[in-house]
C-alpha cells in the first residue's frame, strides 16, 4: 500500500530504512572526493506535476561549497543546473555550461542520465540559465567542462535516483536496499514496478541522501556509447539558435566603426551621407567608437561604410616588422624570467659534444568564429537584459554592471548557442558595446559585427618566437633551454612542467614579452597551440642528430620521469607511452608505401595525452597531407561520436592554421580583415582524420582543445622527410612556396 | 522604396526594402527567416547559401533587385521536418560541431547532388570546398553528402 505523504514531517519512516538512508557508504569511485550533497542539491515539487532538483554544478566540485541562499526556499535562479522528472517520467536536463561547439551540451547530461539511470530517449536538453547574483564562475574554456564536472554530474544523477528508489521503498514499505532502478523503472524483490514518474512526488520531500554508490563504469548504457548532438534537429532545419538569430520586439540594429588601427582614437567625424540612407535612424558616439543605428542590418553597414571620420594618434601604430625585430631583440638578450630550471644548464652546455638551437616563429592569428561577435541588450531603468553568444557569462555581467553603474543583479544574461567561440568569446567587448549604446538610445539593440569588424577588432593569438637549444653529450640528451619572447604575456604556470620537464637533467623554460597596443588573449589551446609545434619539430631534429626514431626517442625519454616525485610534473609518462605505442601500431609507422612520408608528434595539454602522425605526399612539388591517425588518452571517453568529432576538428584547424594563418599588421592596422585575404583551411586541402582511444577507467578529460597542438608539428616532420626541408616558420604555406619556385626555377 | 515579390519556400512574400539589399538580410531581418547565416557578406565562406532555381547561390552578394520570379529556397524550405536525405544523412553522421555553418553546407550539397545524383570523391570535396567549416568538421560532411548521395 502506498503511503499518502503531505509533507517531510509526516514521513512515516520504517526503523530500518532509516539507519540504511542515513548509513555511510563507502563511495565507489572516487573516495579522496567529499561531497555534502546537502550542499549543492534541492530538490522541489512542480506545481504544474513533477519534480525539479537544482543542483549547483560549479560549487558542488569544492567540498566547502555553501549555497548563497536558504536553501528550504528553493527558487529556479538559485541554481546553475537542473534535472526536471516529469510525472509521467520523462526528463529533462538543464546543461548549465555554455555550448561553443564542443559538445558539452550534450556529454554532460549524459553523465547525469547514467547515473540517474533512465533511457536517453527519454532525456530532452535545454540550456541552463545564468544568474549572475548568486554564481561566480559559469565558463567555456581550457577544455575544463566535463572534467570539472564528471564527479559532480554523476553525483547528482545517482543522488537523484537514490532519493526515486527510497521514495518507491517508502511506497512499498520494504527497505531501499531490496529495490534496483534500471531504465527509469524501480523494482522490488516481488517484482513490483514503479516508474520514476510515479513517485516524484514522494521523492520530492525526502531528505537528501548522503554517500551514494556511483555505478561500476562496466555498467554504463549512456557513457561510452555514439549519442548525436542534442540541437542536431534545430541546426539541420534552420532554427534560430545562435546569437545573431536573437530578436525582439522594437528592436534596431547596431554596426560600430571602430578605431581603424591600433594606436588610433577618434579626432572628429561627419555622418550626413550615413544619416541619409534609408533605415539609418541614429548615430551616435561612444568613446571611439561610432555606432550607426537603424531598422536592418543592411543599412547600419552601409551607414557605417558612409562615416567619415577623422583619427588621430594616441599611441604608436606597430608593424609586424616592429614586432619581429623586438622579439627576436628579447631572444638575443638576457632579460628572462625563469618558470622552471632543473640541474645546470650553462655547465651541460659548457660541456656538451653538440648543441643544437633553432628559433620557431608564428604570427598573430584572429579567431574567425563562423558566427560574428554580436550581442542584444536591452538596458531599462528595471534591468539590463543581454542576450548572445558568450563564454563567460559572470565576467561579462560583471563588467557590464560596472561600466553602467548598475547593481549586479539588475544584469540579466542569457546564453545562446555559440557559433563558434576557440577563445574569442571569453571576452565580452560586444557585449559591453551592446550594453554602451542601448544604455544611451534606451531601446533593445543587437550589435552586429561584420567580418572585417570580426578580424579587425580581435584579441588575438599573440605573435611568439621560441628559442630552443639542447645539448647532446656521448649520444644522450643532457640539456635542454626553451626561450619564449611573446606579445603581451607569457605561457601560464603550468605549461614549464610539461614533458620534457622531469625528462632532461639540466632544463630551463624563461620566459619575456613586449608589451604592445594590439589587444591579445587565449586562442584555442593557448601557447601549446604553437609550442607544441615547436618542441616536436625540435624533438624530431633531434631524433635526426641522434639517428633515432622520434617516438622512440620521446618514450625512451619518458622513462627518466616514471617514479619521479616532483608534483610539478604535468603529464603522466605511462600515459603518453601508451599514446604513442598506440598510434605507432594504428599509423603503421615506418612500415608506409613509396611516396608516403611520415611525421609524428605528441602533447599533453589540457590533462589529455594525444600522439599524432601525419601521412604526406607530394604532388606536383608540393606536400599534400593525405592522413592523420590520432591517439588520444582522455580517460572515459563520455561521447565517443562527440568526441572523435572533436580531435577532427581539432586536428585539421591545427593543420589548418599551421599551413595557413597569418594576420600581419602594417602601421597598427590588419592586414587581411575578410576570407579573400585571410585563409582558412576547406574541404579539399583536408586530410581523413583516424582517431583512437586509450580504453581505461579513469575520469573524463577534456578534448576541446588538445588534438590541436600535436598537429602542425607532425605535419611538418612529414614535410621534412619528403622535401629535406625543416619548416620553422607559421604558416608553412610561406616556406613552401619559396622552395616550391627555387624548385621550379 | 519599392516593393519585391518574391517566391520562397513555394509561397509569394512581398517586401519593401532598398533595391542593394542582399537576399540574405531580407531573409534574416524583414522576413526573421534565420536559418540562413551571415559569414563574411562577400560570397567566400557559403554560410548564407540558399537555392535559386535549384542552383547554390550565395544570398548575402545578391542584390534583391536582381531576382525577379525565380524560386528561392532556403534551409527552412528544403523539406518537412528535415527529412531531406542531405539532413538526415547530417543526421545519421552526427556532422555539426558548433553547427553554424551546416544550413549552408547542406544548401550547398542538396543543389550539388541534385545536379550531379553520383558524385566521385574528389567532386564531392571541390563542390564542398567553397564552404568554410570553421570547427573543421570537414571529414563528416564528406561522409555525409557521401551517404546522402547512397540514399537519394
């Protein structure tokens, strides 16, 4: 018979149940992890059937995570995350992190429908919402999602089943311990069935339980296996769902002319051609910028077009000439800061039979979203209301309510799908603009970029030159010295302690940088998108020197750090040993037809360890990358069909932008602002892109990110064992072609 | 401002709108038809691809002026529900990252395979090659328009 509840204190609790809900299990996976679920779980009753459980994803990963509010009240905006229970026992998962295209909108309901343990045509995904009083951090970046968030996801959905399967015993009057859920379906010993839907409302009113079992990972029926992209339906139809597609009621269209160089501010400027063309109904002037305003997106880039405007200089207009000379200046002098030293450098190079040293060089790169930055905002005496495209929801808001004056939780953000985002997005420029100009027109607006605006108003990958020199002592690697000269900042704290690092006895990473006007930030995979790059084509130099084999060289390496304990070091040696054994076998390495040639790379960013080679021919004198056979050790592999699209992506944008990327800059101004400058890599200069897995049972890492850096590097050993040529420069393209018309002659 | 009749997705729209304004931004902001995306506005990355007259064509260089009673098709129009074989091979092959892009590469591969029902390999990537994927999801559309071509 099942008992008719009103509320929690009415509970009519067998004795038995209660010890056993109240009981410590001893947690099956990760036991270093302690979680008060009390803490970052609610669970609440629908009014119109169901029930929600509002979980805060981001404070639930910190053990000393407290909600910001009472947590007897629940309210929908308390919380970062949701899962919904219908009563009917459908579900519906609300995916709090923002979706650039890197699949997390999908894998992570996915970790919480396995743990919850319901059949994931039952599962529909919406995205979560954003509530910038009482959350800190909600952010797309560093490939950080589903590894931050593995334990506490499963967590959650395991919680949430526990509380189904305790709320059917209640119904029951058995002990949950006698009760299993597969498949949204409680049942007892009897053989007794309830659906989640049933007993939701029970459920809704029990305490939360602590120390839940996680499922043994050879159970899982959602992780491990092919699951399409949850928006597939929506983006193969056309439905509105990125940024751009935001509109509202009243709402007029914004394209800003921004200062043409960097360097430059506004003096003066004359908008009667802009104000008479159709559809143009304001311009006005912030800062040093000018925003033309109107009734379509046509019109505003004309009138922009139409402005006439007179700049001046405020500081020195920079040329890529200027920005070679300094940084090659900084790696021909002494003014270094050292991230990492290890032994004596200047002594195993006072000593050493050999040394080799080669300068690595690459150019600022734009970030070219497919969908152009843009933002709406709406600011009103009530709030501030934006909408778009952004990875960093909290930053931004923040940032806004400052610039406006406004008290934080006036600003109300909302995210939509990203077209895109490879870093660009973490910076809320546009939606600062969006925020200026409705704060003085004060009507809804909607910024939009055009392409020139996109690649012309950046934050850009920095331009890089690294110096790297090794010693070599009785056919042994003895010491190894990395040099970085960057724009605007240096390679992050960690990036010193990956491989070599533990590796080489004597090593040293020192790092300086030339500050300049041109603005600059995190580009897919940051400073490893290029480092990588380098250190491999050096390692495969190497390798030559030594008459070695490159992965051999790399394992036989690697074995100086096993054991090692220095926590410091990044990467885990048997892992990335694993990796390349793995794609030595799957590449058919050395063992490749006349006329294929081979270049291998490997890297660990971002907590994955990913081995690259890179099959090239010639044709016509010039390499053509047919094949890329990739390894990759992330651990469990949550979406194998998300992720392998991932490391495709990811490999041929490393390509991509090896062979291709160069923004210059001639007088602080872009020299290619539109693809029929700039470009990028399309379907015919891609090669077939095979990925493999390392199978293990370790937690989740991400895959954003870390296919990109090993590829430049194992397409240019390729090249090098085709042509003899070893490129040092980005993009290769450059190179290739001088050697291709001294070949010619 | 003069009015344009236009045929699109089989029905006749009338719109008021200045005679250079792009296709695209009459399909986007009068019509708040936004599945045909904004790229680069010169004809170089094909995310704003529609069919005219069955042919590919890049909305965002032309001019509503220049189109008289040819038939617009755009990805909203390209079937009921997504079941043309180019979406559900999209479908099957779990091709988008971001997805950005995919309304022009399907645009581009339905008007592609309609001419050319059994393309080889290297047609299909000189076809494709005028549209840009930015997330590199360039392997999955190769195996989709493969598969769409199978089962059209």
């Amino acid at each position: 018979m099942p008992l008719i509840i009103e509320s929690k204190k009415q509970l009519n609790w067998p004795q038995k149940t209660h010890k056993l809900l109240t009981k410590k299990f001893t947690m099956s996976q990760n036991k270093s992890l302690s979680l008060s679920r009390r803490n970052f779980l609610k669970t609440s009753l629908l009014a119109g059937g169901g029930m929600l459980i509002g979980f805060n994803l981001l404070s639930a990963c910190k053990p000393e995570a407290i909600l910001p509010i009472d947590i007897s009240n629940l309210n929908f905006n308390d919380f970062n995350a949701f899962i919904k229970i219908s009563d009917e026992g459908y579900v519906t998962i609300f995916s709090p992190n923002p979706e650039i295209g890197q699949g997390v909108k999908t894998s992570m309901p996915m970790i919480i429908a396995e743990e919850l343990d319901v059949a994931w045509e039952k599962v529909s995904v919406a995205q979560g919402f954003y509530d910038p009083k009482n959350y800190q951090r909600q952010v797309a970046g560093g490939s950080q999602s589903i590894r931050f968030g593995w334990d506490a996801l499963r967590q959650t959905g395991a919680t949430a089943k526990q509380m189904l399967v305790n709320a059917a015993a209640i119904q029951w009057g058995v002990e949950p311990n006698t009760c299993f859920a597969s498949q949204g379906i409680i049942t007892n010993a009897t053989g007794d069935t309830l659906g989640y839907g049933e007993v939701v409302k029970v459920a809704a009113n029990l305490e939360v339980p602590e120390n839940i079992n996680l499922k043994d990972p050879k159970d899982f029926k959602i992780i491990g296996h092919d699951i399409t992209n949850v928006d597939i339906q929506k983006i193969i139809t056309g439905d509105p769902l990125f940024g751009i597609d935001y509109s509202s009621e009243g709402m007029v269209y914004a394209s800003v002319l921004r200062p043409p160089a960097f360097g430059n501010k506004l003096a003066s400027f004359d908008d009667q051609i802009t104000k008479s063309i159709n559809g143009v109904t304001e311009v006005i002037k912030f800062g040093d910028k000018i925003a033309v305003l109107g009734s379509n997106t046509w019109a505003v880039m004309k009138g922009k077009k139409a402005l006439v405007a007179l700049w001046e200089n405020d500081t020195k207009l920079e040329s890529t000439d200027d920005h070679n000379f300094e940084l090659i200046k900084i790696l021909n002098g002494n003014k270094f800061e050292t991230n990492r030293e290890d032994g004596n450098v200047e002594s195993a190079f006072k000593v050493a039979d050999k040394i080799i040293e080669r300068t690595y060089e690459s150019p600022f790169l734009p970030h070219n979203c497919m969908e152009p930055m843009n933002f709406y905002a709406n600011v009103t005496d009530k709030k501030v209301h934006l909408v778009g495209p952004i990875q960093t929801p909290a930053w931004t808001s923040g940032k806004i309510a400052k610039i406006l004056n406004r008290k934080p939780e006036e600003i109300h953000l909302e995210m939509t799908r990203m077209g895109g985002g490879f870093g660009r997005r973490l910076y809320g420029d546009f939606a600062e603009e969006a925020a200026q100009i409705s704060n003085i027109i004060k009507k809804p607006i909607q910024v939009i970029f055009s392409r020139e605006d996109d690649m012309a108003a950046g934050t850009y990958r920095p331009a890089i030159k690294y110096r790297i020199k090794a010693a070599i002592k009785e056919g042994k690697l003895t010491a190894y010295h990395l040099k970085e000269a960057a724009i605007n900042g240096n390679m992050y704290g960690l990036i010193a302690n990956f491989f070599p690092a533990g590796c080489v006895p004597n090593y040293r990473v020192s790092t300086a940088n030339y500050k300049s006007n041109i603005t600059t930030g995190a580009w897919r995979a940051p400073f490893t998108n290029f480092l990588a790059f380098a250190e491999q084509s050096f390692f495969s130099e190497i390798a030559t020197e030594l008459d070695k084999d490159h992965p051999q060289l790399i394992i036989d390496l690697l074995q100086n750090v096993k054991g090692t304990t220095d926590e410091r070091i990044q990467y885990s040696p048997e892992r990335m040993e694993e990796t390349i054994n793995l794609v030595i076998k799957k590449s058919n390495w050395g063992k490749t037809p006349e006329g294929i040639y081979q270049g291998f790379s490997a890297y660990y960013s971002h907590n994955t360890h990913v081995a690259e080679v890179a099959d090239v021919e010639l044709k016509n004198g010039m390499p053509v990358v047919k094949k890329v056979t990739v390894a990759v050790d992330c651990g469990i592999v949550v979406n194998p069909l998300g992720a392998k699209n991932q490391v495709e992506g990811g490999v041929i944008d490393g390509i991509g932008h090896a062979m291709y990327g160069d923004l210059s800059f001639e007088k602080g101004i872009p020299q290619s602002v539109n693809f029929d400058k700039y470009r990028l890599i399309r379907m015919e200069e891609t090669p077939e892109v095979k990925t493999y897995f390392v199978e293990n049972n370790l937690s989740p890492t991400g895959l954003g990110e870390p296919g990109l850096p090993p590829a430049g590097g194992a397409v240019a050993n390729a090249i090098y064992k085709a042509t003899g040529n070893r490129l040092l420069k980005q993009p290769f393209i450059n190179q290739l072609e001088i050697s291709k018309s001294k070949l010619l002659g | 401002m003069p009015n344009y009749t236009l045929k699109i997705n089989g029905k006749k729209i009338t719109v008021n709108v200045d005679e250079d304004t792009p296709l695209l931004w009459v399909l986007r902001d009068e019509l708040l038809m936004k599945g045909t995306k904004f790229g680069c506005g010169i004809a170089q990355c094909g995310a704003c691809t529609v069919h005219v007259n069955n042919s590919a064509v890049r909305s965002c260089s032309l001019p509503i002026s220049s189109i008289s009673d040819e038939s617009i098709t755009t990805i909203e129009g390209l079937s009921e529900n997504g079941t043309h074989p180019v979406q559900l091979a999209w479908k099957e092959i779990d091709v988008p990252q971001c997805g950005y892009c995919q309304a022009g590469q399907i645009m581009t591969a339905s008007a592609f395979l309609k001419e050319k029902p059994l393309p080889t390999n290297d047609e299909i990537r000189e076809a494709m090659h005028g549209n840009i994927c930015r997330c590199a999801s360039y392997n999955r559309i190769e195996k989709a328009v493969k598969l769409a071509a199978k089962n059209s």
